[in-house]
C-alpha cells in the first residue's frame, strides 16, 4: 500500500510562488505515475499536472506555463511548483499516485 504524504502549502499573495512536496512510501517509486489536482470550495476535483515514469508530463491549460511538476526519484518525492499563483489557484491540492493512491490534501490559498 502506497502512502503518501504532502507539504507546503500555504496561504501567498496573488503574484507569488509555492512549492508543494509528496512523499511517497514505495519502492517503486520510478515505475508509477505521479500526480496533482486540486478542489476549490464547491467545485470538482481537478487535474492539475500529471508525470509519468518515462518522464511526460501534462498539465491543465489553466496552469500551463506557471506550474512545474517534477520528481526526485533518490528522495521518493514529486514536486510542484507553482509560479505567478492567482486567487483562482485556491484549493486543497491533493497528490496522486497511479497506484490509486490520494495523499491527505495541503490547502493553498492565493489572496488578490
């Protein structure tokens, strides 16, 4: 089973940056897909970047050019970091593994 363990999220100012981390407790780390999404208040769960073991990734539009995932596979941890953060980006980011796995959810909160 598969754990996952997620931090940095934060409360920032529309313009600024964050960066979230998750822990995954697996050994095999390298060979699943990793990824992110997001739920605002009232709202669906949503993609926001996915990145597989071969090293693809895919992001929704709306955060395409201002988001980054990426992994450390010496570490077992999947990063994103989030540039020019909008109040729109606010929501529980939660982190997800192909292994069906969903980490507890970190809040980020953009104010304008």
């Amino acid at each position: 089973q598969v754990q996952l363990v997620e931090s940095g999220g934060g409360l920032v100012q529309a313009g600024e940056s964050l960066r979230l981390s998750c822990a995954a407790s697996t050994r095999v780390f390298t060979t699943i897909a990793m990824g992110w999404y997001r739920q605002a208040p009232g709202k669906r769960r949503e993609l926001v970047a996915q990145l597989f073991s071969s090293g693809t990734t895919t992001y929704a539009g709306s955060v395409k050019g201002r988001f980054t995932i990426s992994r450390d596979n010496a570490k077992n941890t999947v990063y994103l970091q989030m540039n020019s953060l909008k109040p729109e980006d606010t929501g529980v980011y939660y982190c997800w593994a192909s292994s069906g796995t969903w980490g507890q959810g970190t809040q980020v909160t953009v104010s304008s």
